[in-house]
C-alpha cells in the first residue's frame, strides 16, 4: 500500500503521516509551507518524518505540482491540505482560500479520476454546518456555512461528491469537529490558551464564553481519518467528534488546573464567522469506521499542555 498525504507537514497530516509510517505504510507526504503561520513550526512537524524509510516529502502546491509523478503508485490518497482559520477568510484574503480549498481539490480529483485508488479521504470541517442545524449535527442536514472558510469546505465536500457520482472516485468525506492535541496550529484556540497560561500572557476570549465546542483529540481524528482509508464508503460523508461538547469559560478552567497557572483573560466581541455551537452527531461513524474516541477532554488537554511544556521549556507546577 502507497498513500498520498497532502498538508503533510501540518498539525493533522504530519500526525496520520507519522501513524501510517508507524503502520509499515509507504507514504507521499506533499506540503507547500503556506504563510498561514511559521514555516519552522511545519518544519519541526516533520523533522522526524524526514528521517523515516518509509516517508518521501516533496515540497510543491497542488495547483501546479507535477500530479501525476506524486500519484505513482499510490492507492489512497489523503486530501488533509487546505488554507485555514475561519477569521482571515474574509475580505481580499478569500482569494487564498478559494485557490487553496476550490481549485487544488478540483485539480487533484480530476488527477486522480481515471486512477485505481482504494479511497479518496477528504478533509472537511464543522464549520460547513453554521448555525442553524439542530444539536447534535447530523451529516444529512440542511448546511448553511457562517464564515467563507466553511464555504470553501463545503464547496470541495461537493466536488468530492461530483467525482464520486460521476467518474467512481471512491471519495469520503471527514468533518473534523475542534481537533485539538500536541502539534495544534498556534493559532487555534487550545494553543492560545496554553501558551498564555504556561507564559503567563494574556489570553484574548471572543465572546462571553458560553458557547460550546466539540472538541477531538488529534489521535482519536487520526484513527478515524485511516478508518476511513480502509473501510469508509465511498460517496459518504462522516462527523468525526470528540463526544465532548463544553462551553469555552469550561475549558478555561481546566487549563488552569491543568497548568497550576492563573488566567489573566481579557474579553472582545464576537468574531463574524464563528459558530455558536458544534456537537457531533457520531453515529454514522460509529457504524461504518468503528470510531470510539479514545481520549477525555482532561486526558487530550494534559497531552497538550505537556507538548507545549517541552516545546517553550516551562517547568511544570
């Protein structure tokens, strides 16, 4: 078996990179180091990966990249690259976002058409549902995205469908709720937090601090994501959540338990584009891939906080 992994050198793709590596799995790992955040934190991502057997990376962007040379016996090909965060999508900036979501994925499907692929995985988010589907979100409901970002997800959700009905590509689609865990993107919330708690920095929170996530471990999100390279059906579409849906202000306070740290926490307006809700809706999942989180909101946050512990060499309490 050969796989593709495209954002292999991100915070998810160099996780399954890493995991199917581990599995004794030949991997194609292509990343093209967008300016969303450091450079040397990608780096760092696959500094072991590099070093493995069984891992090739080549560093080139999907809407150029030579397709067919990347795709050479390759038999599973996992989509995982993408332009994100929900709050940069706006204005002038969703050019970025069209390009990198819209067009890399129309252009790797129409790569990968006429090939024998055993699955084609997609990675999708939450943020497709917006706001006014019914808690838990279930993969068959109305989808009305808050935020370009998610319109972009959904936009590539429907092409992966396209290709699926119309040339066979065994394509699935994931949507990933909040992943969390050691290598989360600086940018996103837990890492925020933490940092600010470990450094003793200000944590900025949008919003009062009541609106709810569910949040997924990055190895829970991993094993679904190669579930679904083995087994998932093709043309079907999977929440994968963590089971843990908390309000912010919750969280907060286990990250201050966690890191025996006080919080200095300064508050702003709600962002445009945020969700106000998410809670996963498992079932399909659980049925199809056998997906069982495997990790407690405590359990990921304290993997976490210890990642980041080492990485900023703070001494824990």
């Amino acid at each position: 078996m050969k796989a593709l992994v495209t954002g292999a050198a991100g915070f998810i793709g160099s996780t399954l990179s890493a995991a199917l590596v581990d599995r004794g799995i030949d991997v194609i790992g292509v990343d093209c180091f967008t300016d969303y955040y450091s450079r040397d934190v990608k780096e760092d991502n696959l500094a072991r990966l590099r070093q493995h057997p069984k891992f090739t990376f080549v560093e080139a962007a999907l809407q150029t990249a030579d397709l067919e040379s990347l795709l050479d016996g390759v038999t599973v090909v996992y989509h995982l690259a993408a332009q994100a965060g929900v709050r940069k999508s706006w204005g002038d900036d969703f050019r970025i976002y069209t390009t990198n979501n819209v067009d890399a994925t129309q252009r790797l499907l129409e790569a990968v058409k006429d090939r024998p692929l055993s699955r084609f995985v997609y990675a999708s988010s939450s943020s497709v549902y917006g706001d006014i589907a019914a808690i838990p979100m279930r993969e068959d409901v109305r989808l009305q995205p808050v935020s370009p970002y998610g319109v972009t997800k959904l936009a590539a959700e429907h092409l992966c469908h396209l290709y699926h009905d119309n040339f066979s590509v065994p394509a699935v689609s994931l949507r990933y709720f909040t992943v969390y865990g050691p290598r989360q993107r600086p940018d996103m919330g837990f890492h925020r937090f933490i940092r600010a708690a470990l450094t003793g920095g200000a944590i900025t929170l949008f919003g009062d601090g009541q609106q709810t996530r569910d949040f997924t471990y990055v190895g829970d999100a991993v094993a679904a994501t190669m579930a679904a390279g083995d087994r998932g059906t093709p043309g079907a579409v999977y929440n994968i959540g963590g089971g843990n849906r908390v309000s912010i202000a919750e969280v907060l306070d286990l990250i201050g338990q966690l890191t025996g740290r006080p919080l200095d926490i300064r508050r702003q307006s709600s962002e445009k584009g945020d969700m106000r809700d998410t809670f996963a809706d498992t079932t399909r999942a659980r049925t199809d891939l056998g997906f069982s989180p495997a990790h407690t909101l405590q359990s990921g946050l304290a993997a976490e906080v210890e990642w980041l512990s080492r990485l900023l060499a703070v001494p824990r309490r």
